[in-house]
C-alpha cells in the first residue's frame, strides 16, 4: 500500500500529529480553506504534548496565611490592650486620689508639736579618744552654750578637740568639758561662737506621776533627731549604771523615771520631755533583753536594742549637777558617813564592822555618829521607803541634797529603831 498521506478533506487520521507542533491553544488552518479541522488523540491526556503552562498560586492557601497573620497581630495588640486594661482599669490615664495640701500645725501638746518645739534644742555628740568613739545626745541649757549630757558620753575624750557637737540645723561645732561627774553620770560641755542657740525649759521631776505621757529626743546609733513617745511607767526606780573599771569608781546611782519610751544607745543624754516640751529627765540607761543594765554609748547594731525598759536621771537632780559643774567644775554628793557591807545577803543595808581600809565603819562627827548609828545596824527604810541592799540605800541618799534631813528605820539587836540625821556633804570624781 502506497505510504499514507494526508487526505485532501476527510477526517483525521488516528494517532496523526501534524508537523510542527502547534503553539499553545493556536489551531492550524488547512489548506484551499477546507473548514477546519483540530487533531485529536482520544488516547492522550489533554494538552501531552503542549508545554507545560506555568504554576498558579492558590488563592486559598495566601487567603489562610493572610488570616493567620491577622490573627497573630490582633491577638497581640488584643492581648496588650487587654492587659493594660485590666492594670489600669481603663484606657484613661490612672489618676489616684490624695489629700489636698492643708494645714501642718499640730497641737503644742502632741507629739509633733513637742517635736518641733524641742529638736531645736537637742544635739548630737560626736566623741573619740583612747581608740575609740562613740555617739550619744545632749540638750542646750542656756544662751551661753552650756549643754547637758551623761558623763559615760564625753567620758572617754581625751581633750575637747574630741568632742564635735551637731545641731538639729546639722552646723557642728567644738564643744569644751566644763565638768563631769560619775557617780551622778552627768557632764556639761560647752560650745562657743553659736549663735541662735535655744535652750530647753526644765521641768520638774517631782510633779511626774505614773502613766503620764512622755516624748525622748536622741541619736540611736547615731540616727539624729530621732523622736519617740511612750509614758512614765515607773518612778524612784533604784538603778546602778557603769562599773566597767572593776573598782566601783564609775559606777553611777540613779533614782530613776523608768519609761516605755523607746531608748537605745546613743540616747543618752538626750531629754525626756513632758507634754509641754519640758525636760523632765536625763535619759541614761535601759534594761537589755539578757538581764543586765546598759548605757547607750551609740555604736553597731550588734549592741542590745530597747525592750521598753529606760531609765532617766530625774531633771530635779540634774539641774542641781549641772549648775554645780558650771559654777565650780565639780558636784558635791549627800553623805551619811558610814561605810556600808556591800556583801550582806540579808533585807536591808548593813553598816559594816569595819570601813575598807580597816578604819572605823562610822565616821567620827558624821550624819550617823550624831545622829546614834552604830556599826552592824541594819537600815531598812529611808524616810518610810523600803530600801533592800545597799546600792538602793545610796540610790536614796543621792536622790538628795547635802543638808537635807532624812529619818531612817534601822533594825538592831531585833528591834526597829528610828533615826534623823541632817546629810553632809563630799566632793564627787
């Protein structure tokens, strides 16, 4: 059979592909304008033979990363909104309410008002010497720049260029030491070229009674203008201080305020006032959490704190001390002029049989000669108070003057004697 050629009009042959191919949806005419015909492979995929035609990007899956995208910015955005929400309360700026600006007066009588009243006349001393230096408060005593404050303070200054003063205003000076006493634990220092100076009215410690308020100024550990507040909790509280040198030459006697007030070291020296700003007391010791009595001294944080136990050297007392410290530089202290067991266990203080050094135990011409005391008495009440031992017996006598009288009740042989005798009068260290 004669090859197959193309038929002049007909129908396609099978599995024919004209030559060349055609391009991409283009149909070829055939000649001598036959209608036309399109080859067709009922065989063959659609579009075999036809370049493949370049990929189209799924609408759908760019709709999905679109919404995905929005959904993590508004969740975002909805998340922050909602946390600033429900911080703020609302989308409007937070204002908080708060007092309007009024007046700040305080009655003279409050705490404040006492504060503001006193702080002027209140200072902090500053004291080093032999190593060492130490805190503690003073307050000012008259427009000539005497100031008041325990001995145990200013006691380890080795000249007056160790003691800096510190006012509420913070100006600072160099104070000199007037005087000083240790068996009262009182000193008076002054400061010279201060002007402005304000000195603190003194009260008097015989009219406190028990409960009455009370407000303590100092510089625990050397925290200045330091203001607390309590009430007189007891009064003629017997109390001995110091006693650190071992021989009992810096042991102080006080017939003490206790108060509530809190106290730590570095208060001393600093006043106890009363409700109308007056200073009542020189507060100088406190009871520690182990047992013990303590000064403030100032220092580290590691010394024992208040427990609501301080004691206060009764302004009566003070005035008296310092007065004579200023004018002589020394202070006399009431005597009865015997000499004391301190070792006695019994109720009472003993009239030893012999004085320490081997002397008579009543002093020939003294207060107790005169007035008939005889060595081995036992003294158990010094004008009807109770005294046990002999600390409180000097704790009472102290609490005097020389040249007060005083009754004393005394046992001997088992009776109970009663004795006056007028206090005489030695020179202090």
């Amino acid at each position: 059979r004669p090859p197959a050629s193309v038929p002049p009009q007909g129908h396609p042959q099978p599995h024919a592909h004209p030559q060349p191919h055609p391009q991409p949806h283009a149909h070829p005419q055939p000649q001598g304008g036959a209608t036309p015909w399109v080859q067709y492979d009922p065989w063959g995929a659609p579009g075999a033979d036809a370049p493949p035609l370049p990929a189209k990007k799924s609408r759908k899956g760019l709709a999905l990363a679109g919404a995905l995208v929005f959904a993590l910015v508004t969740g975002v955005i909805g998340g922050g909104i909602g946390a600033y929400v429900e911080r703020n309360g609302g989308l409007t700026p937070v204002e908080l309410p708060q007092a309007e600006a009024g007046d700040t007066d305080r009655a003279p009588d409050s705490v404040a008002g006492i504060a503001a009243s006193a702080l002027p006349g209140v200072v902090t001393l500053h004291v080093k010497g032999n190593g060492s230096s130490g805190t503690g408060t003073g307050f000012v005593l008259d427009t000539k720049g005497h100031i008041l404050t325990n001995n145990h303070v200013v006691d380890g200054a080795a000249s007056s260029e160790d003691i800096s003063v510190t006012f509420s205003s913070g100006e600072t000076a160099r104070a000199k030491l007037i005087g000083k006493d240790t068996g009262y634990d009182l000193a008076v220092v002054q400061v010279t070229g201060v002007s402005g100076l304000r000195a603190l009215p003194l009260g008097n410690s015989d009219n406190v009674r028990v409960g009455d308020p009370v407000v303590a100024i100092g510089a625990p550990f050397d925290l200045s203008n330091t203001v607390t507040s309590g009430i007189i909790s007891a009064k003629e509280r017997p109390i001995t201080a110091g006693g650190e040198k071992g021989d009992g030459s810096d042991i102080s006697y006080v017939d003490a305020l206790q108060t509530d007030a809190p106290i730590n070291p570095g208060n001393s020296g600093g006043p106890l006032l009363d409700s109308k700003a007056r200073v009542i007391g020189i507060n100088s010791a406190i009871r520690a959490a182990g047992g013990g009595s303590g000064e403030g001294e100032g220092g580290s944080a590691s010394q024992p704190g208040s427990i609501g136990l301080g004691f206060a050297i009764p302004i009566n007392q003070g005035k008296r001390v310092a007065e004579e410290l200023i004018n002589t530089g020394k202070a006399t202290h009431p005597v009865i002029g015997v000499s004391l067991d301190m070792q006695f266990n019994g109720d009472g203080a003993r009239v030893g049989e012999k004085g320490k050094d081997g002397s008579a135990s009543v002093t020939a011409g003294g207060p107790a000669a005169k007035a008939g005391l005889r060595p081995g008495d036992v003294i158990t009440k010094v004008d009807g108070q109770r005294v046990h031992n002999g600390e409180e017996l000097i704790v009472k006598i102290r609490a005097h003057r020389p040249g007060d009288r005083l009754e004393l009740t005394l046992t001997r042989d088992g009776k109970e004697l009663t004795k006056t005798l007028t206090l005489g009068s030695s020179q202090g260290t």
